[in-house]
C-alpha cells in the first residue's frame, strides 16, 4: 500500500473527518489515479485510507477513517447499503430519488440517482472511476434493480484527468423515463438532460412553490430558467391563471411544454419563450410587465469561491430585475447553486438587489435542497444549493442607493 505523507499541520482537517487532502497538504508521496493510499500525518499516525488523483487540487478523497478498514468491493456494497437505507427513513413524494450523494454518504465523487426501476449514476472521481465495475455490481445488489445508466460527462471529470463517458454500464432500456413528484408527472431523458437528467433537489422547492401559489392565488408567474418546466407545472398545479417560462435552451423548452401536456393543463395558460433570461426580464421592465411571482433558479455562476465576485454581481443583476418586475406584495423564490456562494453571502446579494431596486420586503423562508442530497456535519461544502422566499413589500424605499457586496 502506498502512503502520502502530511505536511506538518496539515493534518487538522483530517483530523475533523474532512475527507478532502488538497496537492498543498502533501508533504511526500504519489500513486496511480484512483489508486488507495493510506494517509499518514506528519508524524507518520495513520489518518485515513483516500483514492488517489494525480491531476486534481484535491489530490486524495478519502474512503475510510477507519485503520482497520479494507477498501474493496464489500466496503463499497456496504457503503451503498447504508446511504439507501438512510434514504428510506425519508419522506420523499415522487418515485425519482438521490440515492448516493458522494462526500456526504462517504463515497466521494459517486452521485446515484433512481427514477423509479432506473438507476444512473455519475462517476466524478478518479477513484470511483477505478472501482466503476464493483460500484456498478453492488449497486444492482444493494437496489434489486437491473438497470444503471452512467452520465459521467461533468466538466468535474476533466479536473481528474477523466474523458466523458456515458452510455449503459447494466441492463439496457428507454432513456425517456416519467417523473412522478408530489400531485404532477414530468418526463426526462436520462441521456440528454443536465446532471443524470433531472434536478431531483429541487423537489422539495417545487412543492412549496404550488402550495404558495395556492394559498396566495397567484395569477402571473414568471419562471426563468426554467429547463423542462419543474417550477411551471407546480404553479399551474397551485391553480396560477399563467405562467411565463424562459430557457435559452430550445429542447428544454419542448420538454417544459410537454411536461404542461402530460398533465392536462390547456397550452393556453402558458407562455415558452427560447431566450435569454436577463435580456426578456429588461424588455419585460420596458413593456411594463409585472408578475405576482417569480422564480429565479439559474444555472451554477460560482463553480468555486474563486469565482464568487463575478457571480455576485450576476445574481445581483438578476434579482434587481425581479423585484422591479415583482407587484408589491408578490413573492421571489430565488436560488443559488454556486457552492462558492454560501448562504450568508446569497442573502446579502439578494439585499443588496433588492435595495438597487428601490424595494424591501421580508424573508418568509430559507430553502434548500431535498433531504436525500444530505449536507453532513463534516462536509458542509454538501450545502450547495440555498434559496429565500421573499415576499415583495408594498411601500417603496425613499432613496434607493446603489449597496456594496462585502463578505
């Protein structure tokens, strides 16, 4: 077994069951990709058993703290055994669900997602990529199931050294599969759609949005960014009398309309617009549009923390343009799912755009992702997705000022 060695004080991470070693860290010692190294400090104490990554910044993710533990193919049909079974103490409203969710479940750069006898799985790591075949085995045992498609094609796998890969690693099948969530349906393509197809961690959010939507009565919705419809079908669930959706990709627009289709809504009580979401929130500004809600769910701006200035200013933009779009006493359901974007600092985004705006309003509640994309008290980077519920005060602010983003 090969081992790396810690630079001294480099080891405190670790030590708090971290289970990322960054190129920084590393005082001496290399491996093949993927290859199993044992962790030693600087005094050469064990600190855990990591995958290897020649390439990457972090350069070992680790499997096991554990001394005692042995990494092969039963350490990996237990792990997935454990992350399933901790799924199925959840509530979860729909037969599509995040079954493995990498850091947080103790297998990093795994995700597993299951629509319903389907699973897919995203191999992200160059350890994972080592074991792809014994992960692929266990998780047909650990599941039952027959099918696994892999969507391994994240620009994350170039960071690993990894080409894109896709295609069935077992069973074969329709990559067209239907999405059954809460009161509504929505079909996706496992092999086209972004991530494994489908953004299962906004569930939860979808769910809330219909009941506001019922409760409050909205009338016009805006939904930007909103790929294959999630948040239109929702509203129009909620009993919304029209809603606008906008994506700058034409294929998603089809699936959102489709989506409206499959579940029996009249056409007419939509608007799809193939366009660019900043550009039609200005237009909409001049035209004197104005809707009873809004969502704001847009792509990662902020892959990483070095990346947070310029993506503040994107967030910042956009929200400026949904308040002014906002009637008063309308609600914002906006979200980030930049992890260089933490929630403090997305809140005082969302101020800061709501002061160049010329409006206040209060925060009724603070989103997240669904249950079963965990967030654990070692890895809070597994916080990656945040939103606010803002609901749109009617006074206006007397001098609206531009506001510094600091933090």
């Amino acid at each position: 077994m090969k081992t790396i060695r810690l630079k001294e004080g480099k080891e405190r991470s670790a030590l708090r069951k971290h289970p990322w070693i960054f190129d920084s860290a590393i005082a001496k010692g290399s491996a093949d990709a993927g290859e199993t190294v044992r962790v030693d400090a600087h005094d050469g104490s064990f600190l855990g058993w990591a995958s290897f990554s020649p390439t990457s910044k972090i350069r070992a993710r680790v499997w096991s703290f554990d001394e005692t533990q042995r990494i092969d193919a039963d350490f990996f049909l237990a792990s997935l055994q454990r992350a399933i079974a901790a799924r199925s103490r959840l509530d979860i409203q729909s037969n599509g669900r995040r079954l493995v969710h990498g850091e947080s479940d103790g297998l990093p750069g795994l995700i597993v997602d299951q629509y319903d006898d389907t699973l897919v799985a995203q191999f992200l790591s160059a350890g994972t990529e080592r074991w792809k075949a014994q992960i692929a085995d266990a998780l047909l045992v650990a599941t039952g199931l027959s099918k696994l498609y892999e969507r391994s094609d994240s620009g994350v796998r170039g960071l690993e050294g990894l080409a894109p890969a896709t295609g069935w690693l077992r069973g074969e099948g329709a990559t067209t599969l239907l999405l059954k969530e809460h009161d509504w349906q929505l079909s996706l393509d496992i092999a086209e759609g972004h991530k494994t197809g489908f953004y299962l961690d906004q569930r939860d959010s979808r769910k809330k949005f219909a009941d506001y939507t019922r409760r409050l009565q909205f009338q016009r919705v805006l939904n930007c960014y909103c790929y294959t419809g999630g948040f239109t079908v929702a509203a129009l669930a909620g009993g919304a009398a029209h809603v606008t959706s906008i994506d700058s990709s034409a294929p998603a627009i089809e699936r959102a309309r489709a989506n409206v289709a499959l579940n029996g809504f009249d056409a007419s009580r939509t608007t799809m617009m193939d366009a660019d979401v900043n550009a039609s929130l200005r237009q909409f500004i001049k035209d004197g549009a104005s809707f009873d809600a809004i969502v704001l769910d847009p792509p990662k701006f902020a892959p990483s923390a070095a990346h947070a200035d310029r993506a503040a200013r994107a967030y910042k933009d956009i929200n400026r343009l949904a308040f002014k779009l906002l009637e008063p006493g309308g609600v914002l359901f906006t979200y980030s799912c930049s992890g260089g974007i933490g929630a403090e600092l997305f809140h005082k985004i969302v101020a800061s755009a709501g002061t160049d705006a010329g409006v206040d309003g209060f925060i009724s509640e603070r989103m997240q992702g669904a249950p079963d994309h965990p967030m654990t008290l070692t890895f809070p980077e597994g916080e990656y997705l945040k939103g606010l519920v803002v609901m749109k005060s009617a006074a206006l602010l007397e001098k609206p000022a531009s506001a510094t983003i600091s933090g």
